[in-house]
C-alpha cells in the first residue's frame, strides 16, 4: 500500500502543530489546510457556546458556520490584541445573541415561550463511549442522563447558559471565560454560582418524579414471587399433612 508523499506528510504535521497565530497568518494567505485546521480546532466550543445562547442544534450550526465565515472574511480586523479564540468566540456570541434578538422581534412572547419549552436536546455535553462499555443498556443510560442535563442548561437563564458552558463543560478559567464573553470576573463567578445552584435544582425536580420507578418489581418478576412463595406453602403443608 502506496502512503501519501513524505513532503505532503510532513506539511499536514506542521499544519496539525501550529499555533492559532502561525495558522492565521496562513489563512491570511488562503492556506485552505490552515482553515480547515483552524475550524475543527475551535468547532466543539463555537457550537457549545452558540447552543447554549441559541437552544437549537441547527441553528447554532448556523450561527458557527456564519461566524467562521465573517472571521475569515475580515482576518484583517484581528488585531492579535486578544487570542484568535477569544475574537472568534465574541463574533460566535454576537451572531447568536443577534438571532435572539431578531427572533423576539418577530415572534409573539406565547410563540416563543412554546418554543423554548418544546426546543430540544442537542450534543452538548458529550461523553466518551469505550469500546468495553458500549452495550445498549450503558448507551441507553448515557443518553438519558445526557438529555437530563441538556434540559437543565436549557432550562437556565440566558445569561447563565454560556458561563456555565465555558466554565463548567469546557473547562475554562474564570479570566478565560470573562474574557470570552467580555464580562468582568466577578460576572462571571456570581453567574456561575446561581447557574451551578439552578442546575441542581432543575436536576432534582426532574428526578424526583422518577424515584418512585426505582427498583421496580412488578410485571413478571411480582407474579414469579407469588408463584413461588404459593409453591413454597403448598411444599410445606404438603409435608405435614404426610
């Protein structure tokens, strides 16, 4: 089997190790690998930022495609006065909270109230399958515990959702996510505090309804125990009678 050439392995190596910095003076000059680097370094977190603000996996498709396309249409407005992260993730932001705005504009407060309710689960938080522990019963579990806490951050105030997804499920500092979302620092911990405090109130509503469902024994398993608790009797009676 025929491998590509050494000097085309060797430029998607180097591609792969830049820094943003290297790969945007590349993108500067349309290095379309340079591009495609940058955009599937930086695609988890655009959308995960984008989602919480926009509650719609498609549409926060949208809105990451559109802040790609603007950055990469005006690279000449980075400055380097913040990380390419940062900026992209700001421009992310704006176009997100922009289709809020124009989604207010143009739906009714009782529209929009149903579609916050009915708006479904998407992928934010994501967990890792290991190929030991990929049985259905585990991904069926994985799944519905994904889609609890999925409700929960939709459930959370727009000012919350995206400090709590940089800060908790990305795993970004406190002066990461301020300057991100261009908040001051003690924005950014009050807003989590309540956000972490809201989730754990929404989880335990959400799970409260369902504590009567643990442990179930009933169906077949409810008439196999009388079975054999009548047949246990009938056993004994039988042996005194004898």
């Amino acid at each position: 089997m025929t491998g590509m050439p050494m000097g085309i392995e060797q430029r998607q190596a180097d591609i792969a190790g830049a820094s943003d910095a290297e790969l945007v003076d590349l993108a500067r000059a349309d290095e379309e690998a340079a591009i495609r680097a940058l955009v599937q370094r930086h695609n988890r977190r655009l959308f995960r930022v984008a989602r919480a603000i926009v509650r719609n996996d498609a549409e926060a498709e949208d809105v990451v495609q559109a802040a790609y396309v603007q950055a990469f249409t005006h690279l000449d407005a980075f400055r380097r006065e913040a990380q390419f992260s940062t900026w992209l993730t700001r421009i992310a932001v704006n176009e997100a909270l922009g289709r809020v705005r124009r989604r207010r504009t143009t739906t009714g407060l009782e529209e929009l109230e149903m579609q916050r309710s009915g708006s479904g689960g998407g992928e934010i938080l994501r967990f890792p399958t290991s190929p030991w522990t990929s049985d259905p019963e585990t991904e069926l579990s994985r799944s519905q515990a994904r889609f609890l806490l999925e409700r929960a951050v939709d459930n959370l105030p727009s000012e919350f959702r995206a400090v709590f997804i940089l800060r908790d499920v990305e795993g970004m500092s406190t002066d990461e996510t301020a300057s991100h979302l261009n908040l001051r620092s003690a924005t950014v911990k009050t807003r989590l505090h309540r956000a972490r405090k809201l989730m754990r109130t929404s989880i335990e509503r959400q799970l409260a309804g369902s504590l009567s469902a643990l442990f179930p024994f009933d169906g077949a398993r409810c008439a196999s125990m009388a079975d054999r608790v009548v047949q246990v009797l009938k056993a004994g009676r039988a042996t005194a009678d004898h």
